[in-house]
C-alpha cells in the first residue's frame, strides 16, 4: 500500500528561488500590486495544473509572468527568471512561511517550459508582460 504524503509547497519554493534570483531588482509574488504601490518591475507566480502522479513527487504547472517598463527590460527578466528555475534542480530551498515556520524542500526539475511570449496583460497598461509555463517538480515528501 503506498502512503501518500501531503506535498512540499511547490508556488512557494518558486517565489523562493525567483526571490533570490532578483533580490531587489524585481519584487517577486503570487499577487499583482495594487497601482498605487506598483514597482517599475515585478513577478507573477501563479500555479495553473499539474499533480502528484506518484508519491514522491509533486509537479506543478507554473505560470511565471514578468512586468517591466519596456521589451527588453521584460525580455531579460524572463531569462533570469527561466534559468533561476532551471539551474535549482538537485537543489534544496529552504522555503520561509508567513508564520516563520520553515520547509526544506527538494527540487527534482523545470521541465517542458514553453515561451517566453509576449502578452500584453489587459488592465495593467503601463508595462509591458512577458510569460511562460512549465513543470516544476519538487520532493513530495
């Protein structure tokens, strides 16, 4: 009988990692900013699928989006951000809750990216938006 285990927070590994990547240069979150506190560069990390296929891994479908105040500012986020995300595997990230609780987690992979493209996000006119998508797989238990 397998024993399923509740999953390492996968979204928050990724903040973590794209965190450390940007460090002040771009803030990094799961919101957007309100227009009153928008930074001339910021992050989007959202998941939008995946699942646990076994037990010991969970892989989520990660929607990056990177906002920036022209095509190339935006067109370099992306890469930072895509080979922050690539170069974690075998790494292991120790992920800070709101709480001051703490998780190490293991990164198995970035996988099946797709994009960077250009897509213009429709309420937030002044940046330009960049995204991708692709499987970012952690230790499950």
């Amino acid at each position: 009988m397998n024993i399923w285990p509740t999953p390492k927070p996968a979204v928050l590994t990724a903040l973590t990692i794209l965190d450390d990547a940007f460090g002040v240069y771009a803030q990094v979150s799961t919101s957007l900013p309100t227009k009153q506190v928008r930074p001339q560069r910021f992050v989007r990390v959202s998941r939008v699928g995946g699942g646990q296929g076994d037990p010991a891994t969970d892989t989520a479908r990660l929607l990056v989006e990177c906002f920036g105040p022209d095509t190339a500012t935006v067109e370099a986020m992306c890469n930072t951000a895509r080979a922050a995300l690539r170069n974690a595997r075998g790494m292991t990230v120790d992920c800070h809750y709101a709480s001051g609780d703490v998780v190490e987690v293991f990164v198995r992979l970035w996988d099946r990216e797709q994009g960077p493209v250009d897509f213009p996000h429709p309420d937030i006119l002044d940046r330009e938006r960049w995204q991708f998508h692709g499987d970012f797989a952690v230790k499950a238990n």
